[in-house]
C-alpha cells in the first residue's frame, strides 16, 4: 500500500498503469490499482495520514489479505545542499522532529521524558535497494507538524538531526500505524523546496512530482518483489 496526497498519489500510480478500483472505507478511500500496490491519499499532517493508514491496514487484515509494505510517497523540503531540488530521498529512519517538550535546556524528544518513540526504521536491505533502483539519497526524514519557514528552525533541526536529508508531514504518522500492525514501512520524498526561509516563489512541486513519477518507475519492481518475497 502507498500513501500520498492526492497528486502524489497520481504521480505513484502513473508507474503502476491500468485499471483502478476505488473502495470506500470510514474516513479514507483506497484505490485498487490491478498488479499494483492499493494507493491511499492519507491526508496532511501526521494524525491524519495515521488514522487514514490505520483504516487501510485493518480492513485489509480482517478481509484476509493483509498488506505486507506501507510506501509513504510524497513531496517535501530538503536540507541544503545534499538534498537539492527535484531530488528523491529515501528514509533509513523516519523521526517525529518535533514529539515531546521545550524545556529551559532546549526540546527534549518524547523518549528522553520515559515513553513513546520518535524514530521508525525502515528494513535497511529495502530502502537500500530502492536507493539503488531509483538513483536516491538515503537518510533520515523528519516527520514535522508545522513546515520550517525561518533559517532557525532550520538550524535547529540540522542540529538536533544531523542525519536529515528531508521533511514532511505524514511518514511518522504512517509508521506508526503500520508499526502497530508489524507491517513494514518505507518512506520516499521528492524535494520540491529547500528547508529553510519560506519562499513559495522557490518552490518547485511540478518538478518534484515529476521526480517522484519518474523514481517510482524505477523502483516498482523493487517493490513488488518484496511484496511477493
């Protein structure tokens, strides 16, 4: 299963052509595509894109035929210079950036303050060979609630996250509840703009979709061989 917003889901199922059937759930809409993964536009932000990948994953398994990988497709901001416009990056970790408290000291992940967990692993011999497959960098993607707008958010999160090639909205949330149901996950993003100063005239969704097009061309049989290993 991949989940995208609407015109990444588009951009993800122009690699797996053919007839698509669309099944409606409580609070999400699956489409079938035949031969190919079932694609989800989960929705912005990380509650959203979980409760909707939530939905998908458990009426599949109480059908009988679970999903065997969650693909959380999409576009977003890249950290300067590794991961430059219309790039594609591939998470070997998928971080909530911003998951627990501001103190006097400084922000304090929620696993520093004794629960939860911020960070999801994606298989490394997967993100690998999708890396591989579709010429991507591999690397951290932070999970944000609000999109970074000032150089810095942007230093801080390069502090904090030294590892962050990229960040979205949706991965942690999808990880989440794929975790939750010992499905593996992956996470693929194009940059349509850089992570820093909010600059809309900078922005380059267009390209970024095309690259998400293009790598997704590359990397489905990657993918539907691990779906039928």
């Amino acid at each position: 299963m991949a989940t995208a917003v609407p015109a990444e889901r588009d951009a993800v199922a122009e690699a797996f052509p053919g007839p698509v059937r669309e099944r409606e759930l409580p609070g999400a809409v699956v489409h079938e595509t035949a031969g190919g993964p079932a694609l989800l536009a989960a929705g912005v932000g990380p509650a959203l894109a979980a409760a909707s990948t939530a939905v998908a994953l458990t009426a599949a398994a109480l059908e009988g035929r679970p999903y065997g990988l969650v693909v959380c497709a999409g576009i977003g901001g890249g950290f300067a210079p590794h991961a430059p416009l219309g790039s594609l990056v591939v998470a070997d970790a998928i971080t909530a950036a911003d998951l627990g408290a501001e103190t006097a000291e400084g922000f304090l992940p929620v696993t520093e303050l004794g629960f939860g967990t911020v960070t999801h692993h994606p298989p490394a011999s997967l993100a690998e060979a999708v890396a591989a497959a579709s010429g991507a960098r591999t690397g951290t993607v932070l999970t944000v609630s609000t999109v970074t707008g000032t150089a810095a958010r942007a230093d801080a999160l390069r502090a904090r996250h030294p590892r962050a090639l990229a960040e979205g909205m949706e991965g942690f949330g999808v990880a989440e509840a794929a975790a939750a149901q010992g499905v593996p996950v992956l996470e693929v993003r194009a940059v349509s703009n850089p992570v820093g100063p909010r600059d809309r005239a900078a922005w380059r969704i267009g390209d970024a979709l095309n690259a998400l097009t293009e790598g997704f061309g590359k990397l489905a049989p990657v993918l539907e061989s691990w779906n039928t290993a």
